[in-house]
C-alpha cells in the first residue's frame, strides 16, 4: 500500500524568540489513509506544539512521492524529478515528472540529497526545479511494531554476559 501524504495548515497562536505572541500559520505534513485520519493526527500532534486553541484551516493531498530526511538539517525543499523513459514506439523521449519532499539547510544541499535519494535508480532522470517548501515539520505514520521488537528483542545484560564468561571460564 502506498503512502498517502497530507498537507494540514494550522493557525494558533505561536510564542516567538522575544517572547511575543503572534497568531500564525504553519504548515505540516502527515501520512493517512483518510482526511479524518488526517485530522486526528494533526489534532493530537499539535497538543504537543501548544497548550492554547488552534484551528485546523485546510487538509489537502499532497503530492510527494517520497520524503526524505537527512540529519542535521532545519528547513524542508521540494525537489521535482523527471524520470526520462524511451517510448519505443514513436522513438521519442518521454519525461515523467514526480515530487520529492528532501530535508536540506539550503538548495545546494537540497540538491546533493535529492541525488542521494534519487542514487538507486536504474533509469535516467533530471532535477529541473527545488524549491523551499512552508512544510515546518513531518509526522510519518507510527504504528507502535518499532517499540514491540525493541521488547522482544534479545538484548544482552552486562550481568548476563559476566556468568556467561565465568561460566566457560569454569569448563
């Protein structure tokens, strides 16, 4: 099942660096299966952002392919790729054009991540546009199976390994 993005603008009121309020409007993305999904998400997301009233004022499907995070990077880009195919037919090229969501500091970098993203693919292919995106941050989907292996994992004890160790000390 492919992943379906979705673009939630909310305005709140948002406490600056000078300590000053201003009512604002931030943009954010998360991935569902549905509007209502969506808005529950971004409901219960932006519980953790302010204590105060905010207001969901528009849900749309956004149209990435993929996101990209990278560590050590603040602002998030849009990268179109066109992925150039051969049309065996009429012996023409073809271009398809998809959107990348990649996390940079500045549009050089978001252009060297975008081609580390882009490094596995067989075919040819083109960035002809990046652009900063309003997205201020990225919610993916946690279904909980992260924290479920982290139990189950078998994670050895320091205890555990000295009776191990004095154990074939012993034999």
């Amino acid at each position: 099942m492919s992943v379906i993005w979705y673009e939630c603008k909310v305005k709140y009121r948002k406490t600056h660096e000078t300590g000053e309020q201003k009512v604002t409007t931030d943009t954010y993305l998360l991935d569902a299966v549905s509007y209502t999904e969506a808005e529950a998400r971004i409901t219960e997301e932006m519980k953790a952002y302010t204590e105060e009233d905010f207001r969901i004022m528009n849900i749309k499907v956004a149209n990435f392919s993929e996101v990209h995070p990278f560590e050590n990077s603040d602002r998030w880009f849009k990268s179109k790729v066109s992925l150039v195919a051969l049309d065996e037919e009429s012996g023409k090229e073809r271009k398809t054009n998809m959107y990348l969501l990649v996390q940079a500091n500045d549009v050089k970098e978001a252009f060297e991540n975008t081609e580390k993203a882009m490094a596995d693919t067989m075919g040819d292919y083109s960035i002809p546009a990046i652009t900063e995106s309003p997205i201020l941050d990225v919610f993916p989907y946690f279904t909980g199976e992260e924290e479920q292996l982290e139990k189950f994992n078998v994670i050895e004890k320091p205890e555990e390994n000295e009776e191990v160790e004095e154990e074939t000390e012993a034999v």
